[in-house]
C-alpha cells in the first residue's frame, strides 16, 4: 500500500522513476520471495530523479530543481583582515554552522537571481519598453520561487 502511494504522490508531482527494465522485472517478481529477500531488494530500487530547467524560457520553479534543499554552494572565501579570527574561533564557527537554514535560503535566492539574469539576457532586445522587460522578468521570478508558496514574496 505504501509503495502505491509513493507511486502516486510522484505522479502528481510530476517526478519521475528512471529504473533499467531489469530492475523494473525484478521489482514484479519481488511479491513472490519471503519478507527477508523484500528487505534487501529495496535497496536495489532507483531514487526519484530531480528535474531539469527548460530553456530558452524557464519553467520549473528552484525548489522543483533541488527537491532536497541542496543548491549550489558557489564561491567560498577565506576571511581576511580583520575578521580572520572567525576561520580559527571555535565559537564563531559554531555560530556560522547555526545559520544554517539562512544560508540555505539565501542560496535558493542566489540561484534564483542566476536563472532570472540569464533569462533577462534572452528577453532584452533593442527597441523593446523597458516596463514590458521589466514586468516579465517579475512574473519569470514570481514563478521561479513559487510566490504563492507561504511567506514568499518577489523580493523573498
């Protein structure tokens, strides 16, 4: 039963099971071995693919692309100056490891901002009005973040 509804559930979200048809056989005969050979076949099982940005225009909102929360980390740089003490300090890393979830936000937002400027690069032709440019790169970032997703805005 729960097997349907995980089956299901990737259906609607438009998620897909990319599994070789040897595994997909093996699956089907899975119902005829006893319970400790269904515990080790399980593993065996293919994970859910996430999916892929479409150009020229992108459709796929961010969180559709990192259904994990994984996004890209882009370039880390060393603490200069000042403020090396914050590389070396136990308590300041620690503190740097509680914001987390900041950080996680604050990179969906990078990437975000990096669909929407290559989109804008696409969109932008000479003789065009500016207010046209401008409300389709809104409505592009709208989609992109999910803007009727709770507590999200255009500005995030």
């Amino acid at each position: 039963i729960a097997e349907c509804r995980v089956k299901k559930v990737i259906q609607e979200k438009g998620l897909s099971e990319r599994a070789p048809p040897a595994v997909a056989a093996k699956e089907k005969d899975d119902r005829s071995q006893p319970e400790q050979e269904k515990k080790q076949s399980k593993s065996d099982k293919k994970a859910v693919v996430a999916k892929v940005q479409t150009w020229p225009e992108p459709t796929v909102p961010i969180m559709d692309l990192y259904p994990k929360g994984d996004f890209p980390q882009g370039e880390i740089c060393e603490y200069l100056g000042l403020n090396a003490y914050r590389s070396t300090s136990a308590e300041k890393k620690e503190l740097d490891r509680c914001m987390d979830t900041i950080v996680k936000e604050q990179r969906e937002a990078a990437e975000v901002h990096r669909t929407a400027r290559k989109y804008l690069l696409e969109i932008a032709k000479p003789g065009e009005l500016m207010i046209d440019i401008v409300e389709k790169l809104e409505n592009k970032v709208r989609e992109l973040i999910k803007a009727d997703y709770p507590e999200r805005g255009i500005a995030f």
